[in-house]
C-alpha cells in the first residue's frame, strides 16, 4: 500500500529530468500517473518502467503551446483515467538568446508559453475536478531565476517564472479553504536535458556537483504525501556548493548581439 495509491497525477515534462524522476515516485507510492510532454519515444520508455515496476502510467503527446491540447488532455484524463488529484506542472524551456537587449519576439513568447501561459491552462482546466471532489493538490516548478534573475536564465525565463510563482500563490490564498494545495518549488541549477541549451553548457564535474532530478523529486513527494491537512507552500533547493557562472554569464551577454557589436566596441560598452 503506497500513500497515494489510485490517485491519478498528471506531470508534464514527465519525459526526462525531473518530470521523469517525479513520475517514477509518485507511481511507487501508487498514483496513477499520466505522463505528458513532446516526445512520445521518452514519454513512452517512462511508462514502461513504471509499469515493470508494477504502477500504473498512460503517456500523451501534448504540445504546451497549444491551449486546445492541453484542455483535451485533461477531459481525456477525467474520461478515462479518472478525476485528477494532482498536476505537476514541471515542464520549462529557455529562451536561445538570454540577453534582453538582442531577443526576438517570437523567443520571448515561446518561453513565456511553456513556462507561465501552460500553466494557467492546466490549473484552470483541473481545477473544477478537484473543487468538486473537494480537494487536490498543484505543484509547479518554477526557478530560482524568479527571485534571483540573471543573464544565466534570461530575461523571459526569469520573468515567465516569477510569473508563475506569483500565479502559484495567488492559487494558494484564493482556494486554500477548498482543500487546494498549491506549492512552488524554486530549484537551482539541476543536472537535467535544459542544461545542454546553455550558452556553455556545464562540464561533467560541473553537472555532478548540482542538484539532481531525484532530489527536487523528493520533494515533490513530500509535498504530495503530506497529510491533505498541510501545505507546504514553497520550497527553495540549491545546490550546496555554489559554482563559478561568471563565464557563462558573459557568453549570454553578447549571444545575439548584431554583427559589429561586442566587447570593446562603442556600442558594446553601452550595456
């Protein structure tokens, strides 16, 4: 018997990463878990552990773009699943160019999209099942880039998750009294797939000294196993060694800088 045996989860990002580690414990703790994100193959290999491991998992094919999916996804989920008790909202992207001064539009609003837009879809979408079961629990990884924003995560990185931190605990204060738990964990940096689309990406020492998906997974766990009667509201996890960034850091000032504009130029002096 595990703590969340029969409730059906759903966690989007749930191919790799931390969406991965997180479905994994959830499903040994005996939820029903629904794997969505934009590779059907990874998606596909994570259900077919838990499932050797004797859980339950389904995996969908959704693109967090597309409000219209995502809406279906759920009335999907509650057809043939069952009504939602927890959503995980843990899928992110970056922007390529970091630096406000040199982002496309289009890069600014396809971070923005996946990052806070998708969120907003699926809370307002499970949220009538859980207000009628009386009860649920929405859990949503955001940053550390929320409240410490910097050239390392980018300008609509940054912003799409303060965004969603400010969202999360809107949800906290508006529906706390109809038994929703809404929690934001605030990671820092985590030795998952998005590090490979760094300006630089970390070395393999590097990586090994982060945070791993496992562990911002636990605590996901725990904040799902408590009892209905606690909320954690929101968790800060960090690495306990603190690396150098400073390169990293100026390789995002100048990505998609114009031709002609860089270090030592008079334009580039005047950032």
């Amino acid at each position: 018997m595990g703590t969340l045996d029969g409730q059906v989860t759903v966690v989007t990002g749930g191919g790799s990463g931390i969406g991965r580690s997180t479905a994994l414990q959830l499903a040994a703790e005996g939820a029903r878990v629904v794997v969505i994100g934009r590779r059907h193959d990874a998606l596909a290999e994570v259900v077919a552990e838990i499932e050797a491991a004797g859980g339950k998992a389904w995996a969908r094919q959704v693109d967090l773009e597309q409000r219209e999916e995502m809406i279906d996804l759920v009335r999907w989920v509650e057809a043939e699943v069952g009504p939602i008790g927890i959503l995980v909202n843990n899928a992110g992207v970056s922007s390529r160019v970091r630096n406000i001064r040199w982002i496309d539009e289009d890069d600014w609003n396809a971070t923005l999209s996946v990052n806070l837009t998708a969120v907003y879809v699926l809370i307002q979408a499970v949220l009538p099942g859980m207000l009628a079961a009386g009860g649920g629990t929405i859990v949503t990884v955001s940053s550390l880039a929320a409240v410490r924003p910097s050239l390392l995560g980018g300008a609509p990185y940054g912003a799409a998750k303060a965004g969603v931190r400010n969202l999360m605990t809107y949800l906290h204060t508006t529906f706390r009294n109809n038994n929703i738990r809404a929690t934001t964990i605030l990671p820092g940096e985590v030795n998952t797939p998005i590090m490979d689309t760094r300006v630089r990406p970390p070395s393999t020492e590097e990586r090994a000294a982060m945070v791993s998906p496992d562990d911002v997974a636990r605590a996901i766990l725990l904040c799902c196993t408590l009892p209905a009667r606690t909320t954690i509201e929101e968790l800060v996890i960090s690495p306990t060694l603190q690396r150098d960034q400073g390169p990293d850091t100026e390789i995002s000032r100048w990505l998609g800088a114009p031709d002609g504009v860089a270090p030592g130029t008079t334009e580039g002096n005047k950032s």
